[in-house]
C-alpha cells in the first residue's frame, strides 16, 4: 500500500519536471554516525547515475582523511585535489579525474595534507557553482560527525541522502543530521523550498531484524519520518569490492549491486519494489546441508 | 501594584512596586499591604515608587514608618526608584535606584508559535507564549515556551512550559513518550518505562495545588 502510493506520487514528480528546464542537482550523501556507507554509497550512487547517460560529478568532502578516490580507484592519479582549487594552485579542469569505465563520470579528489579552514562557504559555493554549469549532478561525499566538512557538504545541496544503519545510535545521529539539513544548509537560510530528503537503510540483515536485534524498516521510519529510497543488504561483497578500488554497483550480479541499481532507479522516478528486505526461508536441504 | 521580575545582581527575584504621595496615610498603606498578602502569599520584595514632590525629611520618615510596618507582613523594602520626585542616593537607609528602560514593566505580548514539521534532535525551540506542534517531537528536542504546550503527534523530547514561573501553564501530548517535561521549574525526567495507561498515550500534563507534577491520560 505505501509502494503504491508513493509510486504515484512520484509520476506526477516527473510529469512536472520534464516541463521545466533541467539544472544540475547538488546531492549530499551524509548520516552524521560514521562508518554507515557513505563513501560506498556516494561512489556506487554516482556511478549509477553516470551509467543512465547524466554527467555526474562526485566529490570527496572529507579532507585530512580522504579515501573516496580509494574506493572508485583513481588513488595514483590524484594530480590536484579540492583544496588546490579552492586556493587557486589549480583550475578544476586540472583536478578533476574521469573515471577509468565510464565516461560521464568526474571525480574531485579531497586533499591529504591540507587543513579543513581552507574550506568556506563563498569558495566551496565558487566551485560547486562552476561544476553545475558541466554536470547534471554534482554528488557531495560527506565525512563524519557535524563539523566544518560535513557542514560544507551540505550547506549548497538540493536534496540530500541520508545513509543510516538499522540500530539506535545511527538512527539518532541521522535525526541530528536530519534537524541541521532543516536548519543551517543555504536553502534553510535563505528561506527557500526545503531540501528533499530520501532514507538509505544500509547493512541490512532481514534474520537480525526479525529476531528484534535491528530495527526494522517500518521501526526507522517511524522514527524519521522521511520516505525510504533503498535498502541495501549487509554483505562482503562491498569489502571485496573496495578492496579492487571499484565502486560495489561494479559488482553486477551481486545482491548489493542490484540493491544500488534500484535506489538510482527509484531516484530517477521509477517504481521499483523492495528487495533484499525479508529473511530467506532456508529449503530443506539448506537447513540439513548448512549453507547461507 | 505591578508585578515583574527584574535581574539584580545575577539572581532574580519578583517585586512589587508600591507608589505612594505626599497623602499616603499609614491606613491605606497597611490595606495595601494586607491585599498583596492575601494575592501572593511567597513575596517578599518591596520598592517604594513616588508620585509627587515630597519634603525629603517627611518622606525619610514616611518610608521608615513604610519599613517597619513591611516588616510585620515578611516584605522587605529593597530600594526606592529613582524619577523625577526623588533623587539622591540613599533615602532612610533605603538606595535610590535607577532602572534602566528595558526593565520597566512592560505588558508581554502573548504569541502562539506553530510548527508544522518534525522538530529534530538538537534543535531548541523558545517562544515567549504557547506553542503548537502539529508533528513529532524527536529525542533531545527541546520545546520551551513561557506559555502551554500543545503537541499533537509523537512526543520523545524535552518539554518545559510555564518558563518564567507560569503556574497555571499545562502541557498537552498526542502520543506520551517524553525524556523530561517541566513547568514553572519543577521538572521531572522520565528514566523508568511507563505505565501503559501513559506510555505513547494522549495525556495532559499540569501542576496541582501542591506544585506536583500530575500526568493525567486525556479520554480521546
């Protein structure tokens, strides 16, 4: 009942954007908690989108502490990364990296060595500005907590995710997150259309939820209360995956690739049912013989 | 009379301001004091407020007369304020005190503030009046209103109402699942689960004769 509903409400989304012109959407994937999924996500969320044809752009944020570039695996050809352009030392034609499969996708490297105070509002504003003039999407990759960093990648985006895990900790630092979008990002400043939020639920594991260990999908929401655009299952294939320096949605035949392959359909407007959400019922010979 | 609060020294404290002339007899003074008696039975702040020209040796003693029978009623006469009738710095031992405009009484507007989204962790929400929520109110929110609190959906915050020493303030929550909730100062944190009766219930929350908290569950 709550698929169909939103469904619908999704067509009559589309129907009045193809009337508009197309600018580019600034997205921040963000939780507040740290190790949720974010720079997995941001990586697999992008890739996605620059396989449907958009120019995407995807941007680490997280600066002292970058491994965005690890994960989509360009780390040896960062030349110049974000704060290089920022101060000036380097065009954003120099810094940007496309991606090595696909070729409407661009990474922004974050730096390694330099400070956080580098970064404010006017010059983070400057180049996402500039980037929105190339790209139909500019993908913010947040760091952790509610710092300086974090606070930059989301002060400029029009609709944000907000990755969290099913236990309580994640859940209310994505509230915290939640009540920062609502009252400090530019549009809450300037008083302008609020920011669109959508819910990823990663690491997921349906057998947990059932025996009342993790919150359940219904438990977030109610806690939330902002529509859930995925959920991606725990698996070791996003270890695997990072391990290779490619993003998991790579991965094609895996649960967590196809679970990512859903989320950027269900953001582009289609209607996809949950996967990935119910515990499997073990057969016969799965219970006598052990198995997953 | 006119009750306000005014910050002196760092503590608050409430006084009343008791404006007398040159024909204020000691009658119509002790009535006065009798009224404000029986109207609030905890004050004990005085301030002597002038209405006319007075001859300064006869107010000198005016005030001591004032003092003593202040006394007998608990009430302190804390200073005199300073118009255009006195001046100087001490009048029978009593300072002469300028206010500064900002804290002369004012009548307070009373705005009800509505919110129509969630309110999130973290975030405080003041108002000077009553407040209405017509969404949840998440963990580590904080509603505070000098007014009532009306909060139609899920409640998991922090509630104060009444701030400012409003008694009569009340607290109204469509669904009970509160971490602390206050009024007028007293205060109470919900640590151990409810009784079924209150726990994610519609109750009304308000301060009974004896300033205890009551929780009572509203019939919907």
């Amino acid at each position: 009942m709550k698929q169909k509903i939103r469904g619908q409400m999704q067509l009559k989304h589309t129907i009045v954007g193809a009337n508009m012109a197309k600018e580019a959407k600034v997205i921040v994937v963000t939780s507040g908690k740290g190790g949720v999924g974010k720079t997995t996500t941001s990586a697999s969320f992008a890739t996605g989108l620059a396989n449907r044809g958009f120019k995407t752009v995807v941007i680490d944020f997280d600066i002292g502490l970058r491994n965005l570039d690890l994960i989509m695996g360009c780390e040896r050809r960062v030349v110049y990364d974000f704060v290089n352009v920022i101060c000036g030392e380097a065009t954003l034609h120099q810094a940007l990296i496309k991606d090595k499969n696909c070729d409407n996708l661009y990474i922004l490297a974050a730096s390694q060595t330099k400070d956080k105070d580098a970064l404010s509002e006017e010059n983070v504003g400057r180049i996402i500005a500039e980037l929105k003039k190339t790209f139909d999407y500019v993908v913010c990759d947040s760091p952790a907590g509610i710092e300086k960093g974090a606070f930059m990648a989301l002060y400029f985006a029009d609709e944000a995710l907000i990755v969290t895990n099913p236990e309580v900790s994640s859940v209310r630092d994505s509230d915290r997150i939640l009540g920062i979008l609502a009252s400090k990002s530019q549009r809450a400043v300037e008083g302008r259309e609020k920011i669109k939020e959508h819910m990823i639920i990663t690491r997921y594991n349906p057998e947990r939820v059932e025996s009342g260990e993790m919150l359940s999908i219904e438990d977030i929401q109610d806690i939330l209360r902002i529509p859930v655009l995925g959920v991606t299952p725990e698996s070791q294939d996003v270890l695997q995956a990072s391990n290779t320096g490619t993003p998991v949605i790579n991965l094609v035949g895996t649960n967590v690739a196809e679970a990512y392959a859903d989320i950027v359909a269900r953001f582009l407007g289609e209607d996809k049912p949950m996967r990935f959400t119910v515990a499997e019922k073990k057969g016969f010979l799965k219970r006598m013989f052990g198995g997953k | 009379m006119i009750a306000t609060s005014i910050k002196l020294n760092s503590a608050t404290f409430d006084y009343y301001i008791l404006r007398i002339n040159s024909n204020s007899s000691l009658q119509e003074i002790q009535s006065k004091l009798i009224t404000l008696r029986e109207f609030d039975k905890t004050s004990r702040h005085l301030v002597i407020e002038c209405d006319s020209q007075l001859d300064l040796t006869s107010f000198s003693q005016q005030i001591q007369q004032i003092d003593a029978l202040a006394m007998q009623y608990g009430l302190e006469i804390n200073f005199i304020l300073a118009n255009q009738f006195t001046r100087g710095g001490i009048i029978a031992g009593k300072p002469v005190i300028d206010l500064p405009s900002t804290l002369k009484p004012q009548v307070i507007l009373n705005q009800t503030l509505l919110i129509d989204e969630p309110v999130r962790s973290g975030i405080m929400v003041k108002n000077d009046g009553d407040v209405i929520v017509t969404s949840l109110v998440s963990h580590n929110a904080e509603i505070i209103a000098t007014g009532n609190i009306h909060i139609y959906g899920d409640c998991r915050g922090r509630v104060i109402a009444g701030n400012g020493g409003n008694k009569k303030a009340k607290i109204f929550i469509g669904r009970f699942n509160a971490e602390l909730i206050s009024i007028a100062g007293v205060y109470r944190v919900i640590e151990d689960k409810l009784p079924d009766s209150l726990h994610n219930k519609a109750v009304q929350i308000f301060l009974d004769d004896k300033e205890r908290l009551n929780i009572m569950p509203l019939a919907i």
